[in-house]
C-alpha cells in the first residue's frame, strides 16, 4: 500500500501498486508517482526502509507497508508495437499484496482508511482478492466514507486476472456503489458490457461523479448530475508508447481535484498528462515534461474535493 500525505489533506493508494523499470522494487506506480509529483511541494519523505531505488526520484510518503518474508511483489513485462500499443504479460499468482487480507495487521490497515480524505483503488486491486477478503475490504471502504473519505475507484481491467466475465460485472457494481469518484474507460468496459453505448456505459455507473475515457481523444465527464464533453488537446509529437496512458489520466485528474479543480478542468489535466506521457517510451517521463500544476488553491480540511 502506498500512501501519499500531503500538509493540508491526505490520500491513500490501496492494494497491489507497481513500478516499471528503470526504478526496481515495485512500490510507487505510475499513477501514485505522477499525483506525487503534481503534488510535489507537499510531500515528506519516504518511510527509510523503503526509499530508494524502489521509488526512484518521486517520493510519496510511505505509511503501513506490509512486508512479508519469502514473497515478492508481483511482477509483469509490457511489450509494444511501432504505434505504441501494448500488451501485457502478468506474473501475479503468487504476488505478496495477494495475502494483504489476511495478515495479522490486516484489521489495522483497514481501520486506517477512515483516517484520509481520499482512497484510491482499481480493479486490478480488487482482482487479487477472494470474496471474503472484497467483503472486508468493501466493509472498510463503507466505514471510511462514513468518516469522510472520498473513495476513488478506477477501472482498470485486465480480463486474465478474473475467473469469468460475470463475477467481474458483479465486483464492478459493488465498487461503484460504494465509490464517490469513478475514473472509467470504454476500454476498461466494453469487454464487460459489449455493443453498450457511451451513454448506457455511463448510467451503469451509479456515483454523482464519473469520467468515461474514450477510444478517440476525449471524455465524458459527469458531475452533479450534468454531463459535459471534454475533448483532449492533439498530440504533437509521435505516440511511442501507450502504457500508463490511463494511470497519467487518473493522477492528474485526482491532483487536479484535490487542489480545488472542478472536474471538466480535472479531466483537461488528465489528458494534458496522458498526451505527454505517450511520447515516452517506458511510461515514466522526465521531470522536465510534467504539465505545468493547476494553480488552484489546495484544500485544508477533510473535504478534500469541492
């Protein structure tokens, strides 16, 4: 688990996060770095057992990290064509963040939940886990709404990590039932719902705040029950790589929420970032080419997002 704490709030990333090399270790992903580095200005250090190598130069503060002995994070090779796509190959059955609900700490980190503004989780996250330990989770993820947290659920599927399509649409509904903010793609959900339209996908989504991504270079965003389009700015420079493209989207969106954005400026800053990041291969970009931060003003209570 991977925690971001800032001075005036904090949020939480839940579950299995990864890295991609050149950083080695697997603890900070892309969308924990890239919201880490949006956010640069109020973020401690890293807990000392963990710095270094594993989270390369972006570093979120590192809070309740399980540590199990003889396992090791699990792991995955991207591989992509001349246009950029990628396709994945997993290593995950015998991943540590597996066993996370079912450790002697398990009810501790849980209890934690209710202590940040924002938890952030995937599918993937909720892929790994049987159904008793969803239902704790799902359990904690109620609780830490009714202490004020703001749970941030993105879609992210990847069919090889569940049984049968059917449990998945199942785990889906509970997570956007119990989610305030869904960061959702077409990509992500016409394997589950084929032929549905953009907007049957969107009703399917019952939250007052959704983000539809889609194939062409736009989205649709739903906040207050208002639906507008936003239309992503063209790429200029040529697309080598597509991975992360989702995470760099959801790490600008959230940052951009949490400093006080509205969410059709979140969901510009989602696809500023991802229009960059696609034109670099390895999807971790240099400094240099971060966007520049919206200059709104970071929140200082608990209601983390306007």
């Amino acid at each position: 688990m991977v925690v971001g704490r800032a001075s005036a709030g904090q949020h939480v990333a839940f579950g299995e996060v990864g890295d991609r090399l050149p950083d080695p270790g697997g603890c900070a992903g892309p969308a924990e770095r890239r919201v880490s580095r949006l956010e640069a200005p109020s973020c401690g250090p890293a807990d000392a057992r963990v710095r270094g190598p594993a989270l390369g130069r972006a570093q979120p503060r590192i809070l309740l990290v399980a540590r199990l002995k003889g396992k090791l994070p699990g792991i995955y090779l991207i591989k992509t064509d001349d246009a950029g796509e990628r396709r994945f190959f997993h290593w995950r059955e015998s991943a540590a963040a597996r066993s996370l609900m079912d450790l002697p700490e398990t009810d501790d980190i849980l209890d934690s939940l209710s202590t940040y503004d924002v938890v952030y989780l995937s599918a993937i996250t909720l892929s790994i886990y049987g159904a008793p330990g969803r239902v704790k989770l799902m359990a904690a993820l109620q609780r830490a709404r009714k202490h004020g947290a703001r749970i941030a659920f993105d879609t992210n599927f990847r069919a090889r990590g569940w049984p049968d399509p059917d449990l998945a649409r199942a785990v889906f509904d509970e997570a956007f039932a119990a989610s305030d903010i869904v960061l959702a793609s077409t990509e992500d959900l016409l394997p589950l719902y084929p032929n549905e339209s953009d907007d049957q996908l969107m009703e399917r989504i019952g939250c007052g705040e959704a983000v539809l991504r889609l194939l062409e270079p736009r989205s649709i965003v739903r906040f207050a029950g208002v639906s507008r389009e936003v239309r992503a700015e063209p790429v200029t420079q040529p697309v080598v790589d597509t991975t992360a493209a989702g995470d760099s989207f959801s790490a600008a969106y959230l940052a951009a929420r949490l400093g006080g954005a509205e969410p059709v400026e979140a969901a510009r800053a989602g696809h500023r970032l991802a229009g960059v990041v696609v034109c670099y291969p390895g999807a971790i970009i240099p400094r240099s080419a971060m966007p520049a931060a919206s200059a709104a003003v970071p929140p200082t209570s608990r209601k983390a997002l306007p």
